[in-house]
C-alpha cells in the first residue's frame, strides 16, 4: 500500500480507514489527511492502544489494502 496514494486521494480513502477504525471521528479523519504516521496517534488516542498495537493494526489494514477497491458513486 502506498501511503503517498493515500495522502493525494485522502478524501476516498478515508472511507477505508473509517471502515476499519469506526470510533475515529470526521475531526480525526481530517487531522490525518493521509498521513501515517499520525493515523497512528490517532488510533491509539481512540482505541487506548500502544503505538506497537497501532503499527500492528495499520500493517495488517496495508496488507489487506495492497489493491484498493474502485470506489463505487452510487
């Protein structure tokens, strides 16, 4: 997954990562604006997480995203 992608295309991708994280808010989707680094802060600021078990949870969530689905407008 490339994070460079995620960051140029946040405003689809953020679907995805809200799938996956459900308590990250709107608020904290925008202060992410595809940066990794601070997804992380984030996820362990919601879930109560370590930074490890945040890194463990993105590299499982990049790994099940190395083909982003096409975004469907229905």
């Amino acid at each position: 997954m490339d994070w460079n992608s995620a960051q140029a295309n946040w405003q689809q991708f953020r679907c995805e990562v809200h799938a996956n994280w459900g308590r990250l808010t709107c608020g904290h989707l925008d202060a992410i604006a595809g940066r990794r680094a601070c997804l992380a802060n984030k996820i362990e600021e919601a879930y109560g997480v370590t930074g490890d078990v945040a890194e463990q949870q993105i590299k499982s969530f990049e790994a099940r995203n190395q083909h982003p689905r096409p975004v469907s407008f229905r």
